[in-house]
C-alpha cells in the first residue's frame, strides 16, 4: 500500500507491503482495493475473513484507489462469499 500518511494503514517491511482485496481493476494499471489486517477488529468498519493464509479483516474504510504497479505477489484467493460481504459492506459505508 505504500508509505501513508496520518491514519492510513501502513504496509510492512521495506516494501510498506500490505495484502489487500481487489475489489475492482478500472483497467490494467488502476485497481480499487481493500487492505487487510491480522487484528481481528469489529465495527463497521472492519469485516472478519477467513484465508487461506490465515484469519483477518478487511479494513472497509480504508479502501482505495492504487497502481497496479504496487502489487507484488498473489497470496490468496477469497471465497466467493466473502469477496460479496466485502462488496456489501462498502456499500453501506456510502
């Protein structure tokens, strides 16, 4: 996610590297994303996952607009019912 400024959400290592959900490519070089954290949060503004990988939430109020120049590597592939709880979630944050 890159270095960030204030309250965004950091990514880690030298990278700033944070995996994310994307939840729409515009076209082949801009992507709508949604970062993920291993805290396990609740409110609104956070949706509990289960990965492949490990359990974690979507953090719905950071989602953003990114290059795809900044992904690295695909860790995971979200279940179908997740990926729509996540659509959902943002919907109701509008």
């Amino acid at each position: 996610m890159g270095l960030n400024v204030g309250v965004e959400i950091n990514g880690k290592n030298e990278n700033f590297e944070r995996p994310v959900v994307i939840i729409k490519a515009y076209s082949t070089e801009m992507l709508r994303v949604v970062p993920l954290t291993t805290k396990l949060k609740t409110g609104k503004f956070y949706l509990r996952l289960n990965t492949d990988v490990s359990e974690s939430c979507a953090v719905l109020s950071q989602a953003r607009i990114i290059s795809a120049k900044r992904l690295v590597r695909k860790v995971s592939k979200l279940s179908e019912k997740d990926f729509e709880n996540i659509k959902k979630g943002l919907k109701e944050l509008n």
